[in-house]
C-alpha cells in the first residue's frame, strides 16, 4: 500500500492488516527492536483527537508494514468522542489533546493511564490575500477578535503590531471547532490564562460558546471554512497549516515577543515544562523568551487493566515503537519529538498496564 501525505490528512483512517500475535514473545529485530509472533487475529480500536492524527496514522501505517498481521482502526472524530468512547469502553484505546481530569477518570473502573504521546502548536491560519507580510497579532487583537470586540482587519489594535502593512477594511470572520475538541481545550485555555475576560466569559473547555465565529468540525473543517472565506481567522493543529499551505499568524508571547510557530519555538516551550508523576501537564502560557504561546501534549488513554493479554500485548509494542522509531516522524509531519524524560516517563507508566 502506497501512503502519500494527503492520506494522512483524512479525518478517519483505517488501516488493515491480517493477523497479530499476542500471546507470543517479542523478538529483536534490526528495524524496530521488537515484533510481535503472529499466533491470532487481532483488531484495536482507537478514537480522538483530530490534532495528532496525521503522525498516529503515519506510526501505525509504518507499523503495519513491519506487521501486517496487526489491524488498527482509529478515528479521528475528536477529542471529546475520544474521551466518550473509552469512558463506554466501546474502544481500545482513545486520544485526546486535553488530558482527562479526575472526575473523567473517575468513570473508568478499571483505572486509566494516560500518556502523552507527541507535542505541537495550535496556530492561528487567516485568509488575508492582499496582505504582502506575515500577519503580527498581539495578545490583546487576538483575545479581542474572538471575543467579538474586535472586527475589521484595519483595527488600530492590529494595525499598531503591523507598521507599515496595508491592512484592508474588511469583516474579520473568526472560524471554531463544532465538536468536542482539544484543538478548542487547548486555545481557550491560553486565553483563558492572558484575559480575564475570557476567563470569567467564554472560559476554557472542549466545547465553548464562542461570543462570534462560524463553527467547522475537525481540523479539515475549520480550515476548509477559512479556505473559502475572504478575512476569515480560525485556531488548526501546526502541522496541519503547513501541509496545507496556510498562512499562519506570528503572536506575542508572554515576554512579549511575536514568535512564529516552529520546532525551535515549541522546544522553548516545552524546555520550560516539568511532568508531574501523573504525566498530566496543561501548558497554558509558557515562558521564555523564544517560546511559542500556544503548546500542548497530546495524550493516548489507555485502561489500567485490559481483559485481553493479546490486545494489551499488541498495544504496548505499539506504543512503544510510537515512542522510539515513531518519533522520527515528528518533525516533517509538525510535530514537536518528545524530550527523553517524557519518554522514559512514559515507558514507566506503560509498564503498570496490565
């Protein structure tokens, strides 16, 4: 099976294969380390986050051709289904941008282990085609333009971080997420966390009544919205921008420098960040002078007890080539490569599964 870039964008992927062991031993082998000994058939079911779908398609794509005994069906769907879904125990696994809190967990009997897998950016992608510069947005012009306060492109707010660019009299049309999203975790808790207004108004969550904007589902419906909607502005997943070729504005940081959104400025971000025993981490406003403003983990949810030894065997060599080869694929999909702590945190904490 051939895999291009654009297949790795879709919403739902599923990637077949045949058999896969479990119950059989891992051996080395001089690609991944380990494989798995067919013996049964196996199928894993996963559900979430849209945000890190592209590089999870891509690991399990790779690790299909070291195993095409082993069926992977995860969908893209969000990371509120995510969350709902393996709260009903209809999936093997979830995903989602926001990690779940203690009362979420409180729902899974069996116990539930949360893992953060990748990191990125949110960005903020436009449709400014007149405008021959990157677009510079302050911490204020951003808050203010999705709080509805802000609405033509030459506002004077924007214009002050944009000297010497034409700015055109035009409706600014802010674009959201329609479904539970982490992707809308993730952004309304930085502005949460930059403007009381925000967080004694819209507040932060998965699902938000945002004061204005036309709403898209997943990352592919925002930015088609925005595609197609002279002076639209609306909140995708980094990595998604770029292999879409949307423009994507620079933003102020906490030390008030206007950072664009790259590897270099979502490692300062990171770097400023420690994990605590549990691996839940919200990264709302990071510091440093070179960090990107808008930065997350994203985490697979795993049961902290499965019934089934073969699936849980399958899992965890997934899991484990996601967090060692897997990683190599972070940087040209736009992602951020985990830091060696987070891995070998994460290795711990999947070694309690059972």
């Amino acid at each position: 099976m051939r895999v291009t870039r654009g297949t790795l964008l879709i919403v739902t992927a599923l990637l077949s294969a045949g058999v896969a062991s479990l119950g059989g031993r891992l051996r080395p082998t001089p690609r991944f380390g380990y494989v798995v000994n067919a013996e049964a058939a196996v199928t894993l079911q996963g559900t979430g986050a849209t945000f890190p779908a592209p590089l999870y398609q891509k690991w399990f794509v790779e690790y299909n051709k070291a195993h095409p005994d082993v069926e992977i069906n995860y969908q893209a769907l969000g990371s509120g289904a995510g969350i709902k879904q393996f709260q009903q125990h209809l999936i093997d696994f979830g995903a989602s941008d926001a990690a779940m809190t203690d009362e979420e967990m409180a729902a899974v009997p069996e116990g539930v282990v949360l893992l953060p897998m990748t990191a990125g950016a949110v960005v903020l992608a436009y449709n400014l085609p007149d405008l021959a510069q990157p677009l510079r947005l302050s911490r204020d012009a951003y808050v203010g333009i999705f709080l509805g306060k802000i609405t033509q492109w030459n506002d004077p707010i924007i214009a002050k971080a944009n000297p010497g660019a034409t700015l055109p009299d035009t409706k600014i049309q802010p674009v959201v997420r329609s479904d539970g999203s982490g992707t809308t975790f993730v952004f309304t808790s930085h502005l949460s966390a930059i403007s009381d207004a925000w967080k004694n108004g819209p507040g932060p969550g998965k699902s938000v009544n945002f004061p204005s904007g036309v709403a898209g589902k997943g990352n592919p419906g925002v930015a088609a919205l925005i595609k197609q909607t002279p002076g639209a502005i609306g909140y995708v997943e980094y990595g998604y921008a770029v292999q879409t070729h949307m423009p994507m504005a620079i933003l102020e940081n906490k030390s008030g420098r206007f950072m664009k959104a790259d590897q270099a400025s979502g490692k300062a971000a990171l770097a400023g960040v420690e994990l605590p025993t549990n691996l839940r981490a919200w990264i709302t406003d990071p510091k440093g002078e070179d960090a990107y403003p808008i930065v997350t983990y994203t985490w697979m949810l795993f049961y902290k007890k499965y019934s089934d030894a073969q699936k849980l065997t399958v899992l965890k060599s997934i899991v484990e080539y996601g967090l060692g080869d897997g990683q190599a694929f972070s940087t040209e999909l736009g992602y951020i490569p985990l830091p060696p702590s987070v891995v070998e945190a994460d290795k711990k904490a999947l070694a309690g599964i059972s």
